[in-house]
C-alpha cells in the first residue's frame, strides 16, 4: 500500500533525526564572511568542487572587497584570478554581470528578498535560498543542489526531477526550522554514503527508512 502524507512526514523526520545524529557538525560548506562573499562563491560553486571554490576564494576575497571592485576589474584580470576553477571564463562573466546589477539597482549591497535576488543575472532560486539562509537567517525555502535532489528521489520523499517539485515537496514534509540544516546534511551523506554511484546501502543508517528508488539491488 502506498504511503499517507502522514506517514511519509513521519519518515521524513526520521531520516532528518538520523542524518542529525549521524553528521552533528555539517555545516554550510563554502566560506564566505559577508553576503558579497557568498554571492560570488555560490556563481564559482556551479559544477566545481567545494573546496577548489574555497581554496580560490581564500585569495580572491583578499583582492575584491565590494562589488564595484568585480564589476569595474578588467575580464582579464578576473579570468586568471579564477582560472583554477571549472569554467571561469563564463563565471568570471557572470560575477561582473551580478555585481554590475548590484551597483546599478541596490546601491552595490546584495538584497535580502527572493524577488530581488532572483532578479539579478545568473541567480535562480537555489542561490538565492543559500544566500538568504546562510548569510541573512532568512529562511525561504530549501536548496536543493544535486545531493538534495538525488537523496531525496532515492529515499522516496519526492518523485519529481525538477529542482521546484522537489523543493515544493520537501517544504511541505519538514518544518521550517530544519529547511537551512537539511541541505547541509544530505551533501554531508551524499559524499559519505549515499554517493551518486554504488551508494554503500548496506552500512547507510537510513537503510530501514530509504525507499531506494531507482538504486540496483
Ligand atoms: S539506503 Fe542507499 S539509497 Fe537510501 S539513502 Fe542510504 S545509501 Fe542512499
């Protein structure tokens, strides 16, 4: 018998309270120290590794304080600042146009609305949900990167493939106090256990309460 509403929010929770105690110290996963600096490292995040991203912004930071230094810097220069990471031509493109935006409309400070946010080129609402949770504790919904998308098919909490209906779910099986921590803790598991590829099931602590959709058994 397919399951209630209920009884998947029941599982939902479960699942939340298992990662919690599995994973205690997750936490957001790019450094940044202003909303500025966590602007540019979500662009800089797309396809590249966390760290990589961490480890060019350790210096690029020291040399962009706000967004008229992205925004008037030769491409040139932007480009090699950030060539150690996947597509920095398009990304240094990117950073210039959000930041030419912020100069433009919001007197170079980054907004603190979704409206606003998504407004700005290169910004959908998985950058905005991480800027509004993580720098301004403005919680809006949930990022659903690709660690939330896959854990959250495989565990049968969705059955959409669009990073909306997926949202949209997991909105409506958790409350809002957990939306931030969540993506926190499924990349934690998503690297550890539940991988892309031959995710470790059998050790998994959620094995019990994971549907395991679309994984070999
Ligand atoms: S049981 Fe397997 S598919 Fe389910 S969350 Fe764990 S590793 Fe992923």
């Amino acid at each position: 018998m397919d399951e209630t509403m209920e009884q998947t929010r029941q599982r939902a929770q479960q699942i939340l309270e298992r990662l919690k105690a599995q994973y205690p110290d997750a936490k957001y996963y790019l450094n940044f120290s202003n909303p500025l600096e966590l602007l540019v490292a979500a662009i800089l995040s797309a396809q590249a590794r966390d760290e990589a991203v961490n480890a060019v912004t350790a210096e690029l930071f020291q040399k962009y304080k706000t967004a008229e230094d992205y925004a008037t810097a030769p491409l040139e220069r932007l480009e090699n600042d950030l060539r150690k990471i996947n597509f920095y031509r398009n990304k240094a493109r990117a950073i210039q146009a959000a930041c030419r935006a912020l100069v433009e409309r919001h007197g170079g400070r980054v907004p603190d609305t979704m409206e606003a946010l998504t407004k700005l080129p290169g910004v959908g609402r998985k950058t905005a949900n991480a800027i509004l949770a993580n720098a301004f504790d403005k919680v809006e919904g949930i990022v659903v990167d690709t660690h939330v998308a896959r854990l959250s098919r495989r565990l049968g909490l969705t059955a959409h493939d669009d990073p909306e209906g997926i949202e949209r779910d997991l909105m409506a099986l958790l409350p809002k106090s957990e939306w931030k921590r969540l993506p926190w803790l499924m990349k934690a598991h998503g690297r550890a256990v539940c991988t892309p590829r031959a995710p470790k099931c059998p050790r998994c602590v959620l094995n019990d309460l994971c549907s395991k959709v679309g994984v070999q058994r």
